[in-house]
C-alpha cells in the first residue's frame, strides 16, 4: 500500500471513514522540508499501511484549501493523526509541525503497533 | 550507512560551496563523502536556495533557474562524477587531532569516523528577531520561509509582513502577493539594501506597502497571530498593524555549532578564513560559502569558494602524501590497532 493523495475533501472523508487510523501529511509543492521528509514518509506507507486500519494520506495544501483550512493547518509541512475520523494526538503531541523525522517515525510506529493489535482482535472500523 | 568510517575528504553542507567542492574533489578522484544532512540546521537539503523561487543571477540559466532546481541539478553533478552523498546529519566534530573524527546524529555513542580533511560549508540560516509574543505564534502565524508557508489558508487574502530590507526581504514579498491581500515591508531605515531591480519590483507592486523608519515590537493573537505592534522610529510612536503572517528577512547566521570552540570565528560568529583562501585556523579543515562570507553570500560567490577549498585541500592532501602519510600512522596509534580500512570504494 502506497500513500493516498487526496484531491478533495470528499475523498479524504471517505478514507476517513473507511479507516481506523490515518496519518495525514499536509505539504506544498515549494517546500524543501516537505520534500526532504517525503521519501522517508512513503517507506512508512509502504511498510505499515494495513486496509482498513491504517492508511497514510498526502494533502497539497495549495490544491485543498478546505481541508487545510477545516484542520486549521499553520506551517508545513503538518503531520496529523486520525481515529475513526476524529483527530487525536500520538505520543501526547496533537500534531507534528515541521519535518521532525524521529517524532513522526514513533508516532507512526506507535499507529502500526496499535492498527495491528485491532486488526488481530478483529475489531471494526468504527467501533 | 554505506560511507566507509575513513574517509580522504569529507564535505560538511549541502549547498552550493559543498556541492562545488564535491565535484572539484570527485573529478580529482579524491573519492569525497557529502553529508548533506536530515534537515540539518532546520532546512531541506540543498540549503537556503531550497526556501527561494527564481534565482536570475546565477550564470548559465539565461530566463533564471529555480532555487530548488538548481540545488537538484547540482547535487546531480556531484553525484554524477563519484561524490557519495550521505543524506545524515553530522552531529559532532572533533578537530583536535588529525585524522579529525566526526559522529552522525543518533549516532553520538558509537565509534567516530574519521576524515583527512574536511570541508566545513554548513551555510548559515535566517535569524528571528524573538519579539514578545513570536514564540506563542511562531509557526502559527510566524514563519522563516515565505515559500514553505505561503500557501497555508490563514495567509490567504489577509494581510501579511515582511520585515527586512534587502534581496530577500524584497523576493519574499513579491512572492507572497500571490496569497496575500496585501503585503507590508518594514524596514528600519529609510532606504531599501535590496538591489535596484528587486528594489522597483516591490516599490511597483500594487499590492506591497513600504513602511520606511519602521521597526516591530510585538506580536499579537489568538490562536494564531494576528497583528504587529509597529514603532516608528523617529517619533517612537506606536500602532496596531493588523497582519496574520508575519516573515523574516533580516539577515542571517553562520551553522556554526559543530565548529565554534575548536577554531577561530569572528565576532559574529563567522568562520574566519586566511584572507584569499579558504584555510582556517585549523590545518586540514577548508570552509567555504556562507559559514566564512558575511559580506558577498551569493550562490555564485559560494559556488566560489567551495572550488578554492577543494582546490586547496586537493594540494594539501598531495603534499602530505609526497611527505609520507603521516596521517595515517597517527589514523592507526589512535584507533587501537584497527587499521583504518582502504579498500577502494565500490559505489566509485
């Protein structure tokens, strides 16, 4: 599984609610933090998306300004982390700003950790 | 980590002083190591040209170039003649004795490696003017990179500032007219440093205001930031300018923390070079570009600076080698016995 890049909030609602954790990365075009992190982010993908338990999103904040604007996204780029569609913190941080690539590497291993647990325990999407 | 723990040189940056050095050394077979770093000293690889847009003044793009662009086909060209790009973050030097050593973040407790030369060229990074308030709306409303942040919704048609004078000052308003409603420059003085193209540009821009004599003093909001508290410097009289962004152009400072207490800078902290090269007050060690240059900081001039290094450190490294490697019975008494391991490179 690959990253999901979002091209509208109605998509990105819908993975939100087909999808019990989402990782979102809120980036611009011109961002050299943005890019410096994106390889990194996309190993992540590739390695701990789970169907339905866990999934990782790309938001161009200059193509979806409704989403960005709804999240109250400030800087970029901003890594934000969802449960059954709410928002939530990991790690006891409410979002990750700026390319901080060891907060982001445990917030998602602690994501991969528990999307697994839930997945063997067979609980649903929602529940 | 592919990068052998000994290396002949090794090139500390990721600009255009340490891409030129790497390309210099790579044709003269010198096998060079460029840390490049993970957002060392907060930026992207390829360093302040990666917060920029059009660059006009570097020679050879007859229509300009964009920054990050131009950093990608440098960091090519190194590659492309053999230089080693190693995309970590040196996190301490120890210049003490040479074979300097040298540790990689999260690395810090594991054995050093260690380089023959190195080629210091970390550049230097926006300064910040820490008023009252920057730190609670710092990222939330405050920014160090126009071209990072400008597209965040809470810029979008709202009024926003700039404050600085010069180049930057000048480009990152221009580029932010796109987002904003309007955008104020508040320079101290009573002039712009910006050069004269720049300078008509931003003065000829229906959306800019330039608010001459002006300095902030303080930054306002809620969640986010909201205004500036705004001081006119010849009456001292001050006003509420309202602003949900602010940036800065103000200047830079030297990366120069891994170096400081081990050779000389001056009293701005800039790497103090033996006028006419790139020597430092240490043997061995060569910086070039923005962490020894307060005065030209161009990426020409950087692009400058980083071949006379290599070119000086390609010598040195000869005529120690015509001498008889001392380096090398040092390399072998400090690191107990272990010899330091010189098979050829095979990424080469």
């Amino acid at each position: 599984m690959t990253v999901h890049h979002i091209s509208s909030s109605s998509e990105f609602e819908s993975l939100l609610s087909s999808t019990m954790y989402v990782v979102s990365d809120f980036y611009a075009d011109w961002c050299g933090p943005c890019k410096a992190i994106a390889p990194m982010y996309e190993k992540m993908a590739e390695s701990a998306s789970i169907q339905g338990y866990l999934a990782f999103a790309k938001i161009n904040v200059d193509n979806n300004q409704d989403i960005s604007s709804k999240y109250g996204v400030t800087a970029m780029p901003t890594f934000m982390f969802f449960k059954n569609g709410k928002q939530v913190a990991v790690n006891g941080n409410a979002l990750i700003r700026g390319a901080d690539a060891q907060a982001l590497a445990s917030a998602t291993a602690k994501l991969a950790k528990l999307a697994k647990e839930k997945q063997d325990a067979g609980v649903k999407v929602g529940a | 980590m592919s990068a052998k723990p000994h290396n002949k040189v090794v090139i500390i940056g990721s600009g255009p002083a340490a891409h030129t050095a790497a390309i210099y050394l790579a044709r003269a077979e010198l096998k060079p190591v460029l840390y490049e770093g993970m957002l060392a000293n907060g930026m992207a690889a390829g360093g302040q040209l990666t917060t920029t847009t059009d660059v006009e003044n570097f020679p050879g793009f007859p229509t300009g170039i964009m920054g990050p662009e131009l950093m990608e086909n440098m960091r090519k060209q190194s590659l492309h003649f053999g230089t080693e790009i190693v995309t970590e973050t040196v996190a301490k030097l120890d210049l003490s004795s040479r074979p300097f050593k040298y540790w990689l973040e999260w690395a810090e407790d594991e054995p050093p490696r260690t380089a023959d030369a190195i080629i210091l060229a970390t550049g230097a990074s926006a300064k910040r003017l820490h008023l009252p308030g920057e730190e609670t709306y710092w990222q939330s409303g405050i920014s160090a990179c126009a071209v990072c942040d400008g597209a965040v919704p809470i810029f979008r048609n709202k009024p926003l500032v700039v404050i600085g004078g010069g180049d930057s000052a000048a480009e990152e308003a221009l580029y932010l007219t796109k987002y904003g409603s309007k955008v104020y420059v508040l320079v101290r003085k009573d002039k712009l440093r910006a050069s004269n193209i720049m300078a008509n540009r931003l003065l000829k821009h229906p959306k800019v205001e330039v608010l001459f004599h002006t300095v902030a003093v303080e930054a306002k909001g809620e969640k986010v930031l909201k205004s500036l508290v705004i001081k006119d410097t010849r009456d001292g009289k001050t006003r509420d300018l309202e602003a949900n962004g602010l940036f800065y152009a103000i200047g830079h400072e030297p990366a120069t923390s891994l170096v400081k207490t081990q050779l000389d800078v001056d009293e701005d902290g800039y790497v103090v070079t033996v006028p006419g090269t790139t020597e430092t007050s240490v043997k061995g060690v060569f910086a070039a570009g923005d962490v020894q240059d307060k005065k030209y900081r161009q990426a020409i001039t950087s692009a400058g600076s980083g071949c006379m290094a290599a070119l000086e450190c390609e010598r040195l490294l000869a005529e120690e080698e015509d001498a008889g490697a001392p380096i090398m019975v040092e390399a072998m008494k400090e690191s107990n016995g272990v010899v330091p391991e010189s098979k050829s490179n095979p990424l080469v």
